[in-house]
C-alpha cells in the first residue's frame, strides 16, 4: 500500500470548491445524514486522503467533512440540534460512470481541480470497498488511516463485496458472506463503543458477540495521540434472522415465542457478566441514584412539553422516579457496569442452531459518547428489551398482550438461569428504567414516526397505574 497522496496542484480549499455544490445536494438525501430539515450554511475538510496513486486511472478519496447547519431546537422541543456534525465520506472519482455505478452518482463535477470528473459513492464500486478490505488485511498506514487488524483472523484476498441496502445511521459492506464491515458515518471524537466493548468481550471468550476482525482507525483533531473509529469489520453471521423479524414472523404465524425470548436472556445475562469481568463496575449508592431518578424526571418534563398527550400521566410517572430515589435513601446499594445500551430486539441475531448472538454496542446515538460509556445498571438493557416485546405485541393486529407477557416472563426468567438474579426482583428499579424508556419512545415517535406514537402511549398508560412493571396489560 502506498503512503497518502494527493494529485498535484490540488489543495485543501480547491478540492473542497470542486465538491460543495455536489455534496449540498446529495447529503440531505442519505438516510444517515442527522441535519434533515436545516440548510447546509457551510462545508470544511477535517481530513482528505486520496487513497489510489495519483497515477492510477480511478480516484478514491477518503474526507472526514464538517457539516456547519444552523443551531435551532428541534421542532417538537428538546436539545438544539448542533451547529455541526462531521461525517464520513468514501467518494469514487472517473471520467465516466459505468451504467452499474449510475444509482451512486452523487453530480459531475464542473470546477476546480476535479472539473470533468464525475463523482460517486465509491461504497457500490465493488474495486473500491475491495481495495478497503486489502488495506484491512495488510494492516496499511495511507496518511491519517490506520488499517488495523487482530493477526489472529485470517482475511481471505478474494472475498467479493457487496453492499448492504438496509442503510440506517452507517453503512454495511458484506465480503462473500464471511465478514461484514461497518463503516460510521457520522463521526464523534472518542472511543467508540462499537469497536471497544466486543474487542473487550473477546478476550472475555464471550461467544454471544463477534469479535472484531480489522477496524480502520483515523486522526483525532485535538491531541496527535487521539483517534477516531471509523470502521469496524466483524464476521459475517449467514443464515441468521434479527430478532424484531424474527419475533414478527412467530406473531404472525401465532407461534409461541418465549423459548426464544428465554433463550435471549440467557444470551444477554452471559453479555452482562462478560462486561462486567472485562471492565470496572463502580458501586451506586443515594446520591448516584437520586442523580438517575432526577435524570428520568428532567425528561419526563422535556417529554411532556413536546407531546401533551404525555401531560395526563406525568404526575404519575413522577411518583416512579420519586420511589427510585427514595429507594436510593435506604442502606441498599446496586452495581453499575458498562452494559450495551440500547438493546432491543433489532440488535439480537438467531442463528439456525438456536443460538443469540447481540450486535451494535453504540449505544442510544441520541445520547452524548460520554454518558454512553457510562457505567449502568444492567436492568437498562432488559428494560429496553422488554419495551421490544412490547412493541412486537402492539405491531400485530390483533393486539398479542398475552404474548408479550409471556416473553417477558420468559426472557427475566432466562436471564436469572445464567446471572443468579431474576431482574423482576428489583420492580422499583426496573419500573424506572422502563418508565424512561417509554417516555423516550413517545418523544422519538412524535419526532420520527407519528404513526406508532399509539404504542408508547399504551405502556405509557400502563406504567402510570400502580400495577407490576411486567403485567402486559
């Protein structure tokens, strides 16, 4: 692999005065691009590295770009959005596209260095994310990147790429079935979850998480030592299903799901214990739990200003987080480790044997990388996965309550087999926990997707009377 290079003549601020105008139109259209809904008002090249030789006849740059937007709150309340986010760009440069590449176009190019080129998202040119796994392999250093790897792994040379459609806030490359590369497209400065919990597990010999293979790794702007995760490439599990299809298809076919829901909890306990073995757990005591039922109540508040529908039951979901604190004014204490953060069905895959597997430690990205890497009591995540079977029941017609509470049951009950504690002995902490996911799902839906708001709202209703957290009804 060659050391970065750069055509000649062409600079900084010149390659970027060839790209805005094309990039001011395409971004907004990608389904990852967090600014939807606000101008781009300005661009600035954090990093470009051009990853051929400037004598090949293809051009691939890598830029890391600084998307400067207006700063205003979001339109239903809640944290302004930021003035600007940084994002990952991979771009494929030719004089003419090939009819295959046409659904990558991103324009053509019509001034400065690169006018009459045309550019495209090199992530759909099989000879581009080809050339990602080789440096993967070999381990190269083009520039700022790092392609790094665990010897450990054998990465074949002529694994076939191809990329995933199902895009959401990354993108996925699949090379012949056997690995799967995550590239992040928004980029936050720190350690990323993503990349550091599994590598954490592996050497915990957790088999319910794949263990990194090769990571690409790029330069931090603040300290020459920081650096940034900007790819993560994993085994490729064929032949499994998510679980949120999975959950689907058995609701349809009125299949029993609760030993699959057991068998996840099983899974997600052995997770549980692994992280905590790998990494510190810290001990909570009456201030750390006043601090957390405080937390949930500021956005119960924020919540309920932006959605009135939440407004009936806020009085009694405050009585929730006034119980976890006065909970927290007892002799008692919890521990509190690194968990994965945002686990729902969606993040669990079934392999045809039976067997879980838990994917996507990122975390709720909604969520500053700070408090991600929190330690958390674990309840958080049987929490969010209990809210899952909620929402799998409520996505049915006719409504399965039944169904839900069943694999609820099942899944505390999977969970005590392996970690020696069923979740449900601690229905104080595990109504908080499921109460603030519930409130955090009304505002996402009133964000995002008015039409499921009716599903939240129902646990909503639920968890303001006084009956057991699990009670589906």
């Amino acid at each position: 692999m060659s050391e970065a290079v750069t055509r000649p003549g062409i600079t900084t601020d010149a390659l970027l005065a060839s790209l805005d105008p094309l990039l001011r139109a395409w971004l907004p259209r990608q389904r990852w691009f967090a600014g939807k809904g606000r101008p781009i008002t300005d661009f600035a090249l954090v990093t470009a590295t051009e990853l051929l030789p400037p004598t090949s006849e293809l051009g691939l740059l890598h830029l890391i770009v600084r998307v400067r937007q207006p700063q205003v709150p979001t339109q239903l309340g809640g944290a302004p959005a930021p003035p600007a986010d940084c994002y990952q760009l991979l771009l494929g440069i030719r004089r003419e596209l090939p009819p295959r590449l046409a659904p990558a176009l991103i324009g053509h190019v019509t001034r400065g260095p690169l006018a009459g080129f045309t550019v495209y998202e090199a992530l759909h040119d099989a000879r581009m994310s080809g050339f990602l796994l080789e440096a993967l392999r070999v381990q190269a250093r083009i520039g700022k990147l790092r392609f790094e790897r665990d010897p450990h792994k054998d990465i074949g040379d002529d694994l076939a790429p191809r990329m995933l459609a199902a895009e959401q806030s990354n993108s996925s490359l699949v090379y012949g079935d056997t690995f799967i590369l995550k590239l992040f497209r928004r980029i936050v400065p720190g350690v990323n979850p993503d990349l550091e919990l599994p590598l954490m597990l592996a050497r915990e010999h957790c088999v319910q998480v794949p263990a990194p293979a090769a990571w690409l790794l790029g330069a931090g702007e603040d300290a020459a030592d920081d650096v940034n995760v900007l790819g993560v490439l994993q085994p490729y599990l064929k032949g499994t299903v998510d679980g949120w299809e999975l959950a689907l298809q058995e609701l349809a076919a009125d299949r029993d799901f609760s030993d699959e829901a057991r068998a996840l909890g099983r899974a997600t306990a052995e997770v549980h214990l692994a992280l905590a073995r790998a990494l510190p757990t810290v001990t909570l005591g009456r201030a750390q739990m006043e601090l957390i039922a405080g937390g949930m109540a500021d956005r119960l508040d924020t919540a309920a200003k932006a959605v009135p529908a939440l407004l009936p039951y806020a009085p009694a979901l405050h009585t929730t987080f006034e119980a976890l604190a006065d909970l927290g004014r007892g002799e008692e204490t919890w521990t509190a480790q690194r968990i994965h953060g945002d686990l729902h069905l969606g993040q669990c895959l079934r392999s045809p044997a039976g067997e879980w597997s838990l994917i996507d430690f990122e975390g709720e990205p909604s969520r500053p990388l700070s408090e991600r890497r929190l330690p958390q009591p674990p309840v958080r995540d049987v929490a969010g996965m209990l809210r899952s079977f909620d929402y799998a029941a409520r996505s049915h017609e006719p409504w399965a309550p039944e169904w839900a509470g069943d694999c609820r049951a099942a899944y505390c009950a999977g969970y005590e087999e392996v970690s020696g504690r069923d979740p449900r002995t601690d229905p104080v902490l595990l109504r908080a926990y499921e109460t603030d996911k519930a409130v955090y799902e009304v505002l996402y839906e009133a964000r995002h997707r008015p039409d499921w708001l009716p599903v939240p709202l129902a646990a909503i209703k639920r968890l303001s009377t006084n009956g057991p957290a699990t009670d589906p009804h």
